[in-house]
C-alpha cells in the first residue's frame, strides 16, 4: 500500500508522520491561543455593600447601585431609584449619592 505523499510549500514531502506533527503543533498554538483569550477577561470578585469604587470599575455592580460625586457602590434592593444613599470610601469617610438603579 501506497503511503500518500503531502507537501509543503516548498515543494517537499512531509509524509504522515510530519504531517500528524505539523497537526499537533496548530492544535497546542490554537489550544494556547484560546487560553490566554479566557485570562485576558476581568474577574469579577463579588463586591461588598456599600464600598465605593471608581466610575473605571469594570465589573457589572448589582442589584442596586449608588452614585456619588466620586464613584458607585453596591447597594440592597430595598432602596429605590432617585432615593438618598451613601457610600463607603476605604479612608472611613461615607460620601452622600443618589440610587441610579
């Protein structure tokens, strides 16, 4: 049985077994590829109540959020849209906002 001959662009042959490695090698750089996609994305650690972080934070803050002059923080959903809140900043003071959503 006649072994089938494939070629490079160069014109040589590679033969099965070259071509099985050439295979292995596109599916590990692919492998690799996605893999470093996923890294790439932010966690997002769940927030605490109240702790305020800037307008760059780029996680989604949920159920309920309120805006201050220096940011937003996680709030309950007992509080309702336009309704006065406060956040917490990591220098002890509470800034005065507004629930936004």
């Amino acid at each position: 049985m006649k072994v089938p001959q494939l070629f490079t662009a160069h014109g040589a042959s590679l033969g099965v077994g070259g071509f099985m490695i050439r295979m292995a090698l596109v599916a590990f750089l692919l492998a690799l590829l996605l893999a470093q996609d996923s890294l790439a994305q932010p966690q997002c650690p769940e927030l605490d109540f109240y702790l305020l972080v800037p307008f760059s934070y780029p996680c989604p803050i949920h159920p309920r959020v309120c805006r201050t002059d220096y940011g937003y923080c996680r709030i309950g959903t007992g509080i309702k849209p336009g309704t006065p809140c406060q956040c917490w900043a990591t220098n002890g003071v509470w800034y005065p906002g507004v629930c936004s959503r």
